[in-house]
C-alpha cells in the first residue's frame, strides 16, 4: 500500500490523447506545456487499440516509451491509464457476448465507448492481461506517479442486463442473504405470488409486465455498483502486486446515481472528480461545489484532485455555451478552495475527429493564438503561486448527509410522488446552508458524527436501525438534527416501519406524521411562519402530529390547514428539526439558520453568486472569495487583519470583488465562512 497521494504543489495540466496527433505533434505538446505551467498529464485512457492492435498480436509499446520519455525530458508527472476504458472492435469479434444488455434486452453495439459486460469472464481476462502488461512495462519509469485506472466506472454503462450479470447477481444475493427464505421475507414476496423456492428463479428486474419487486430493484442497483466495483478491484489487485509503491486513483463522476462512491473511495489512494459545470448556468458552481465537497468528504477530509473539467464549451450538451473570458480560472480556482490539489482538463489538445472534437480543450483548434490559450497560461503561472493551499484542509462544523442507497430507493417507481427526486431536495438543502456562510462536508447514514454541531438531513427515505441510532446518539449527545420530508420510511429491505413515521425516530422529534398529501404541477399550499412570513409549499405536504414538539410553521391550506409544517423539539442534549413539506430553498435557509445559531453556529447572508471558503493549516487560515456573479460587483466586509496570500501586503476588510474576481486572503487566526458580510449589493442576499 501506498501512503495516499499528496502532492506539495498544486498539479495542473489533463488528459493527453497522443495517439490521435503525429509524433512531431508530440513535441510540440511537451514545449507548450512547459509554457503554460503543465506538470501532470493522465495519459493513455483510450489507448487500448494502439497498445494491443489484436488478439494475437505483440503490444505496441514504442510509441507511448517515447511519449513518456518526453514527457519526463520536460518535467512532467505522469498519471498512466491502465488503458482498459474503451475496449477494442476486436474484443466483441472474439467475445460477441462480452457486449453489455440494457433493461429491455437490447444488446448494444461497437462504435462508442465503454462497450463492456462487467460479467464477462473473456473481457476481464483481457483487462488483467492488458493492465499486467501496462504495469509491468513502466512500473520503474521514473515519470509515474500515479494510475488511472479505467475511466468514470458506470457513466455510459453502469448496469448490465444479460445472462451473465444475472448468474451473478444470485450468487451476490446468496452472499447476502444465506438461504432462500431469508430472500423471500426481506423481498416481501408474499406480495403478488412472488415467492421464490430455488435460486436460479430470481432474475435481474428486467422489463416486466409492469412494476418489479422494489426490494429486487434495490439489491440490484446494489449488485450493479458492486459488480463495477469488483472491476476496478480486478485493475488495483494487479496493479499492487506489480507496483506497490504508486498510488491508484479512478475518476469518479461526483453524484453518479447508479454507483455508490462510498464504497468505492476506501480502496482508492486519491479520490479524483470530473466536473463539468453549464457555463450557461449561473448557479451552476453552486452544484460543483456540492461535488466537491462530496469528494473531499469521500477522501476523509484529504485533498483530491480535478482529475478533468473543459475550458470552455463541452460537445454533450443540446446547446454547449462556451466559458466567458475569467470564468475557467474562477472554476479551477473554485475547485482549489474546496479541496482540490489538482487543476486538470478534458483534454491538453482539443480533438480533430471523433465524437468530441467540438469539445474544448486546453490548446484551442486555434491554437496560441486563441485567448483560451493565454488564460491556460495564465492560471498555470498563478496556480504556482497558491502553492500553500495544496497541503490546507477544509474545516467544517456542519455535515450534510447522503446515501446512494437512499437515491436508489426513493427513486424506485409505485411511490405516493413521483416528484419528489433525491438530487434537487439535496441541492436546495446545500445551497441554504452555503448562503448562510456554511463550509459543509457529507457524512455517511452510519458514518463518525461527532465532529459536527449540525447534521442536516435533505432527504432519508430509507432509515436503517444503524443510521436511525446514530442519529438518535448525535442529538442525544447535543447535536441539532434537520430532517426533510418523507423520511424514516422504510429499512434497507424498502419495507415500512409501522405506527407513524418515521417510525424510529418519532421520540427523537417529539413529531409524528400520519399521512401524505402530494400536490398537483403547478399547485402550491400554503404555510405560515413562525416570524410571520407567509410562504408555500410545491410538490408535497405531510399531516404531522406533535407529541412534545413546537410548531415552527402551520399549513394554511386544505384539510392540512392549522397543522404544523415545521417541527422544533428538544432531545437529550441536543435538537431535532422536522420540515414536513419540500420547501423552497428561502425557508429551508430560514430553518437552518434557527437551528445553526442553536447549535453556536454563527451564520452570514450571503448571495449564493459568492463562493466563500476557508482552507486551513496549523497557523494559516486561507479565505478564499469568489464572484460567480457574470455582471455585478460584490461589495464585501472582512475579518481585520487579512493578508495576501504569498505576500504580506494587507488586505482592508472593506473589499469590492468585481465580477469573476477571485482573491485569497490569508489570516494568523482562525477565519469562517460566515465572518464574511456582504455590505451593500444589488443582489439581494438570500
Ligand atoms: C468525461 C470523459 C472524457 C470526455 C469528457 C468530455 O466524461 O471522462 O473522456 O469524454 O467527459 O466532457
């Protein structure tokens, strides 16, 4: 084993695809890298073709010795592809089967990428045979830092259908349950005739006449991600057999529905994230850095690296807007305030064929002419400067919890609301805690709480009795619990706890809920705030009973009206807060804020245009400040006594951040989020 990945400078560079570029091209690339501050390639993800032209042919080694060669000659790390993510026509011609299945039974053809059964026995031979090869070539190059292995797990194909993954789905599902009966009370397959009496019954929840077994649903999302995980685990097995001292990372897609990075980040050494935020969205660095957050927390706290973002426009949008002159450095710069060591593209050399070719890349079609290039330039020479935030850490006191198998469970079809889907609540929920001057990490159902004052819970349709006792335990011992609608359902097996939900946590929010009231496109019902305020909800209302808790807001509408909408109760030492509705993001910030400053949280206003974070070491706290804002000018109060990071000029604490602005500000003492005020702005803070 390796001791993780920690780079004491911050890498900058991408994804070099030399095989589509003629050797002289190849030096080109090492000059022009030198010049704009490249020091870190990923090299050779769709390599395979070049590397084993046949099956029976000799590996084509020569051409990547050279390319690496100059890579080294030029001072560049290289983070090496095991090759194995877009296999060759060849394989399918050997291995027709080896071609994945969809749901309706459709076997998919040659012609894209990610073409694989993650079952077939042919295809995994051929990656272990083409990864030893790989490994075994370079494992003392001296340019190798770091392995790639494969390429985003599960973005094109993340489950597959055919009879192969169906064998082993049953022999995943004896592993889980034992025996066959245990299977059948935990499917509920009382319901509908569905009792299975021999393994080889159970088939993957295929099409079918009309809803499948939720519980057959879930396990099979959970086999799906375990099988690509048994994967990945095939490339690392050999590649720390063979290089035990170069540390393996996998490029994770952030909020990937189908594969649970939870499990997958464990077994990494770096956990790395490609992010591709709409530049055509002006909150969308808002989700990014949901994402970001996401992988540090994935990474225990550690940094991580932005293994691929574009400088300008992607090719996969229906319209791709490129990126406005400011904005690629304000997202790479965004991404290093939350944790990244690393600033890292799709690709070094924008494409002259293929699919991609109108996706940018780091040298233009254009060239150096192209002022895409000069920024590249620019933030590679810049980047050098933030150097003390590559070894800083992101400190926190509130965690907002998420659960991929929550995802998948409430997203099952036969739900009282189709409506109700995982990512919005929890953006919504994330965004209220960033406008109220929060750094936020992402916590585990049954992960470590005890470092946080708050925990937030967007959505837990799906409670098991592990993760309803480590709440419990967390407000017992003075913690502030939120909790969001439609939670506590049911367990892990997708059946109901009875006698009002959520079932296990009735006593911890003093509050019960009876039933639920989804509410037609375009519908509204209204609330009553506490402070007065008269607001509404969309999508979903529940009848909450209390028993010992406070009503924070009453329904005003339908038969729901006079009941309470938000609940307050005191438990052991701490506080639990129930919204029994899917607000909007103003009055779930209003509740959150009630709950912070209940925990000795202290909170700011900020507009969510403004990026603001804090990275930390022993006796430097970094705050890192942000316009998103395209057009207006941020007029900001900081703490006194701010520094330039790298220099020791000061920083007055009244700041105007111009639009895409970015500043770092270094402090002796510790700093928050929340001491930042926005002081007079046309924006109205949210
Ligand atoms: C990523 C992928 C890259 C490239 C990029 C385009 O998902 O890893 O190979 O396709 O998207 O945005």
């Amino acid at each position: 084993m390796t001791n993780g990945f920690k780079p004491d400078q911050l890498l900058y560079g991408g994804d070099y695809n030399p095989e589509q570029w003629p050797p002289e091209i190849w030096r080109e690339d090492v000059r022009l890298m030198q010049e704009a501050g490249v020091n870190f390639v990923s090299l050779g993800i769709f390599s395979w073709a070049k590397l084993q032209p046949g099956p029976d042919a000799a590996f084509n080694f020569g051409w990547l010795d050279e390319v690496m060669g100059l890579l080294h000659a030029g001072g560049i790390g290289i983070n090496l592809a095991t090759a194995t993510a877009s296999p060759p026509p060849w394989l399918f011609v050997q291995f027709p089967d080896a071609r994945p299945v969809t749901w309706d039974g459709v076997r998919l053809e040659v012609g894209g990428r990610q073409l694989y059964c993650p079952s077939h026995q042919g295809f995994r031979s051929a990656v272990q045979t083409l990864v030893r090869a790989v490994a075994g070539r370079y494992s003392d190059h001296p340019a190798l830092r770091l392995w790639h292995v494969n390429n985003e797990y599960g973005c094109h194909i993340s489950e597959c259908f055919c009879d192969l993954c169906g064998e082993q789905f049953r022999v995943w599902l004896r592993e889980r349950y034992g025996d066959i009966a245990t299977l059948n009370a935990a499917w509920g397959t009382a319901f509908w005739s569905q009792q299975y009496g021999e393994w080889a019954e159970i088939q993957p929840p295929r099409q079918a006449p009309t809803y499948a077994n939720p519980a057959q649903q879930l396990d099979w999302r959970r086999f799906s991600s375990d099988n690509l995980l048994g994967l990945f685990e095939l490339e690392v097995e050999v590649l720390r057999e063979i290089t035990p001292q170069v540390p393996v990372t996998t490029n994770f897609l952030g909020f990937l529905k189908n594969v649970d990075y939870v499990k997958w980040a464990g077994r990494e050494d770096v956990v790395s994230l490609d992010a591709y935020p709409d530049p055509a969205d002006p909150l969308g660095h808002v989700e990014a850095a949901l994402q970001y957050d996401l992988v540090r927390s994935l990474g225990g706290g550690q940094r991580w690296l932005l293994m691929e973002q574009a400088t300008s426009a992607v090719n996969w949008r229906t319209r791709n807007a490129p990126k406005r002159p400011g904005l690629m450095r304000l997202d790479s710069l965004q991404a290093v305030a939350h944790g990244a060591s690393a600033v890292m593209y799709f690709q070094w050399r924008a494409s002259r064929a293929g699919a991609e070719k109108y996706h940018s890349g780091m040298l233009p079609h254009v060239g150096e002419k192209s002022r895409t290039w000069q920024e590249v330039k620019a933030l590679g020479a810049e980047l050098r400067g933030l150097r003390p935030l590559a070894q800083m850490g992101v400190p926190t006191r509130v965690a907002l919890l998420f659960n991929w198998e929550n995802w998948w469970a409430l997203e099952i079809d036969s739900k009282p609301s189709a409506d109700l889907r995982q990512m919005p609540i929890v953006l919504k929920y994330y965004a209220a805690l960033r406008s109220l001057g929060q750094s936020v990490d992402l916590v585990w159902p049954e992960g470590d709480l005890s470092g946080y004052d708050a925990v937030i819970v967007p959505n837990a349709y799906l409670l098991t009795a592990g993760a309803a006792g480590n709440l419990r335990a967390f407000v017992q011992r003075g913690g502030h619990l939120v909790l969001g609608a439609f939670s506590g359902i049911v367990d892990e097996h997708e059946q109901i706890g009875l006698g009002g939900y959520p079932a296990m946590l009735r006593d911890v929010l003093g509050a019960w809920v009876e039933e639920w009231l989804p509410l037609a496109p375009g519908a509204t019902l209204g609330v009553r705030r506490e402070d007065g305020q008269e607001t509404q909800t969309r999508t979903w209302a529940e009848k909450l009973h209390l028993s010992g808790a406070q009503a924070l807001a009453h329904f005003t509408g339908d038969y729901l009206a006079g009941g309470a909408a938000i609940s307050e109760h005191a438990f052991g030492q701490g506080r639990a807060y129930y919204l029994a509705a899917d607000f909007e993001r103003e009055d779930i910030a209003w509740v959150l804020r009630r709950a912070l400053l209940a925990a000795g949280v202290a909170v700011s206003d900020l507009p969510l245009e403004l990026d603001v974070g804090v990275s930390s070491s022993q006796d430097s706290h970094v705050l890192t400040l942000l316009n998103f804002h395209r057009t207006e000018t941020l007029h900001l109060q900081l703490p006194e006594g701010g520094h330039e990071l790298g220099g020791a000029g000061n920083v007055a604490p009244r700041l105007d951040l111009a639009p895409l602005e970015a500043r770092f500000v270094r402090y002796d003492r510790p700093v928050a989020p929340s001491d930042v005020h926005v002081v007079t702005s046309e924006l109205a803070p949210v």
